[in-house]
C-alpha cells in the first residue's frame, strides 16, 4: 500500500510514465484521503479533463464526497451540477 501512495504522491507510474489526474483521484478516492481527492479533482480541472469521463472513472461513490465545499466548488469549475 505505502508503494502505491509513494507512486500516486509522485505522479509516476512503475516505468515512470504519467498518470493521469483522474486515475490519481480514483486512487485517492479509494483510500478514503479526501484532501488528497480533492486536490487531484482540481489537477484534473487544470489538465482539462473532460467532466462525463472524469465521473465515468471515480464511479458513483464519489457523492459520498457531496457535503465536502471543496468537492462543490471543483464540480462548479467542471460545470457539472451537484445533481448529476
């Protein structure tokens, strides 16, 4: 587990090729580490990820994240309501 987190932390994979956003912030997510969600979420937004694969990807446990003002404010940048 800590080698998986140590390879998320520096946005490399095994070979060192990238990682995209959204997979860092399912990782994320997976581990319960909202902080770490959320700033994943914002790389997300900053790489342009597109918003229907970025849900596509994180699946529906992601609203578990709803009450979060952080997660809120990430889906207002993704122009995604909180109802989608």
């Amino acid at each position: 587990m800590e080698d998986v987190q140590r390879k998320v932390e520096g946005h490399d994979g095994i070979d060192g090729e990238y990682i995209m956003p959204a997979a860092r912030a399912m990782i994320e997510m997976g581990l319960g580490h909202t902080d770490r969600l959320i700033a994943e979420l914002e790389a997300c937004v900053a790489d342009r990820t597109a918003p229907f694969t970025l849900l596509a990807m994180l699946g529906p446990d992601v609203w578990t994240f709803e009450g979060d003002e952080r997660f809120r404010a990430v889906l207002e940048k993704l122009r995604l309501p909180s109802w989608v």
